[in-house]
C-alpha cells in the first residue's frame, strides 16, 4: 500500500508543474474546471490553486505515508517510473487539448495565452 501511496505521490508531483508554471507565469492552461472539461483553458489563478493542491497532495503521500526514501531501492526506482509515464501521458494529453481547440477556434495558442 505504501508503494502504491509512493507512486499516486508522484503521479500528482508531475502533474502540478505545467499547472503552476503557466499560472504563476501568468498564463491559462487546462484543467478539470475548464469548459468543456480538460480542454477549455481556466484562468491563472485557478492553475495555480490546482496545482498547488496537487504539490500539497503529492507531498503529503511521498513524505507522510510509510518510510519513503530516495536510493537505490524500489520505492524510488518505481517513483522515477511513474513520474516518468506520468510525464509523458500528460504531454501526450495536453497536445490533444491544444489540437481540438485549434480545430474548433483556429486558436494556434498552443494553451499559452495571457490572461486577459
């Protein structure tokens, strides 16, 4: 259970990071309260609370479940996997995004647009 915790962790670490750059940058991105969902582009400050809540989240279940620790043992070697998959998922979903609001606006944005 506690790998487990480990990698969900790490999942939700990855995922943070375009969400707090583009909000702090003050820029939109997609998330989960997008309309329509996950392809919409919600405001900076939204960003920047999802992925903040997705930091905390992330940290609470690397540091605060079980003896999590970083060498070379399985723990960290399943935790670099998954932040490595989760990477890619995320980027692969995050051009999918950008594709179908290309094709329904014409917006060549590519999800960095200022806040307006």
């Amino acid at each position: 259970m506690e790998l487990f915790a480990h990698c969900l962790g790490a999942l939700l670490l990855v995922n943070s990071l375009p969400h707090l750059v583009h909000g702090v940058c003050g820029y939109e991105f997609p998330t989960p309260f997008a309309r329509p969902r996950a392809v919409g582009l919600s405001a900076p400050r939204t960003n920047v609370l999802w992925g903040g809540a997705n930091f905390v989240a992330a940290c609470a279940l690397l540091l605060g479940v079980g003896d999590f620790g970083f060498g070379a043992n399985v723990d960290t070697v399943a935790v670099f996997a998954v932040g490595a998959a989760a990477a890619l998922l995320i980027s692969a979903s995050a051009g999918r995004s950008r594709r179908a609001r290309e094709a329904s606006s014409g917006d060549a944005s590519y999800g960095i647009r200022r806040a307006s």
